[in-house]
C-alpha cells in the first residue's frame, strides 16, 4: 500500500513541477525539427509522435519539420544511384530532386501524419511548395555547384496557420518552389534552416533542433562537457575557439538566425533520449543546450 501511495504521490508531483511551464507556453508556437535516429528506431519514433501530441493537447501552437537523410540515402542506394556530398549539403541533380520530393513528401511526411493520427493526434502533411509556403532561389558556396539546392527567400505562413488555427499539427517537408533561377524546379532544403526560418516567420517562443548528440558540448568526446545554457552572442567565441566545428555549425547557425528573427530561444537536444521534447520543455533541468538571445 505505501509503495503505491508513493508511486502515486511521485506521478502526481511530475505533474504538478510542469504545470507552471504548461502554464507559460499555452497558445505560444513552438517549431520542431525532427529528424536523426529519432526518425528510425521505433521506440524512440513513438516517443517522439507522443510528446508532440502533448505538446499540443496542452495549447502549444506546435510545427513539426522533418528530414529524412537515412531513407533518402537507402533509396538512392536501391535505385543504384551514388550519393555526393558537397559541404555536408547532398549535391541534388534532377533526377536526385525527383526522388527526394518523392520519398520526403510521399512516404515520410505521410508516415509521420499517419502515426500522429494513430496516437491520437490530428496533423496534416504538406510541403514547402503547399500553399506557396517556402520559395527558394539556387544556394550557392561561391565555389561549388551544389544543383538544385535552396536557399529560402519568402515564407508564407498562411497555410500553416489555417492548420495550427484548426487545431491540427502541421507536418513539414523541407522542399520549397524555386523562384528566379531556378524557377520551373523543386528545390531541396537543409531541414534544420527551413525550421528556422518557419519560426521567425510564425514569431515562435522556440525553436527546436533534434540531433544525435547530446547538445552542445566543450568537449566532443565527453558528454558530460554539455553545455546547458548560452546566449547568442557567445556562439562566436565558442566557433572561433573550435568548440563549435563541423556539423555543429550549420545547426547553430541556424539557431542564431531564429534568434536575431526574433525567436526567444533555440534548443539543440538529444533526439535518442526518450521524450527528449517533454523533459527539455517541461523541466527545469532540461536535457540539451539552450541558446537565448543576447
């Protein structure tokens, strides 16, 4: 009996400590991007799709961006075609477009509406071109041809608040309508910039960046180096100083254009954490690193 009396009193007090986060964050938006492992291990794939539908049983106004490297690079593969990467961004030809338009927003944007739908939640899938929500020109280096690769010029959010104002969960790929240059064409977009730029768009309270590292850390090799809370302008140094290198840095990079768009904070977490989402949102302690702006 007193076993239970406490396991009772300790649900209830988890309860309890999130209440005055759910509390502050009801009606505001919050952007996610979703994607690493967390997209591939089941467990952690229903861990992710619960905590969404929370966030939104909750009123957090919730967008949810997703990637998917991982089936893009398996079919590919399949299709027997060679992968080429060009500063860490996939060179995409035309034929490369077609299929990642096709895997992207035919089979995981669809995927990931489905499972929302059988936890529960309500979400509807499109892509940067619904609606005419991403418009994109050619990303160029300066140095090298990266194809049909986008740098986002317009969002417009109207589409997405139709949805979020229906009280549904919008999930979005990151492919956007070319315009300019590459007007006629489809263009691919690095999942985590066009998270960030929806979130400047929509004036969203955070931004959300899942990864497959803990967070930001002083030491790659040690864990426990976690940096749990930075400002902005603090990310130079920590760049300069080599703290901040290889694919860390286009990840805050795009935090620090969230945050100079007016996006209160940006969080880089563990997506191989369970609930990563909730804890991060819902704690005090957090689980990744938040960067505010300052």
């Amino acid at each position: 009996m007193k076993d239970r009396d406490n396991n009772y009193t300790d649900q209830a007090a988890v309860l309890v400590h999130a209440l005055p986060y759910i509390q502050h964050y009801q009606g505001k938006t919050m952007v996610v991007k979703y994607g690493g492992n967390a997209m591939i291990h089941s467990g952690l794939k229903a861990a992710v799709i619960q905590d969404v539908i929370l966030m939104s049983c909750v009123g957090i106004r919730t967008v949810l961006v997703h990637g998917g490297g991982p089936e893009i690079e398996a079919m590919l593969k399949a299709l027997g075609k060679e992968s080429r990467f060009v500063r860490g961004l996939r060179y995409t030809d035309a034929e490369t477009m077609e299929i990642v338009q096709m895997v992207l927003c035919g089979k995981v944007n669809k995927d990931i509406t489905a499972l929302i739908q059988q936890q529960g939640g309500r979400a509807i899938g499109i892509c940067g071109i619904d609606g005419g929500l991403l418009k994109a020109t050619r990303l160029s280096t300066g140095e090298a041809d990266l194809g049909l690769v986008g740098k986002i010029e317009t969002v417009d959010t109207s589409v997405l608040e139709s949805i979020l104002h229906a009280g549904a969960i919008p999930v979005v790929s990151s492919v956007a309508l070319g315009i300019g240059d590459a007007a006629g064409h489809t263009l691919n977009i690095n999942a985590d910039m066009a998270a960030a730029r929806i979130a400047v768009a929509l004036g969203a309270e955070k931004l959300l960046l899942m990864t497959d590292v803990p967070g930001l850390l002083r030491d790659v090799h040690d864990p426990a180096s976690l940096i749990k809370g930075i400002t902005n302008s603090e990310l130079e140094a920590l760049k300069k100083g080599g703290i901040i290198s290889k694919g860390m840095i286009p990840k805050t990079d795009c935090c620090r254009l969230a945050l100079e768009g007016g996006v209160k904070k940006a969080h880089i977490m563990d997506g191989r954490f369970p609930h990563a989402l909730l804890i991060e949102l819902f704690t005090h302690e957090g689980i990744g690193t938040m960067i505010e702006a300052g």
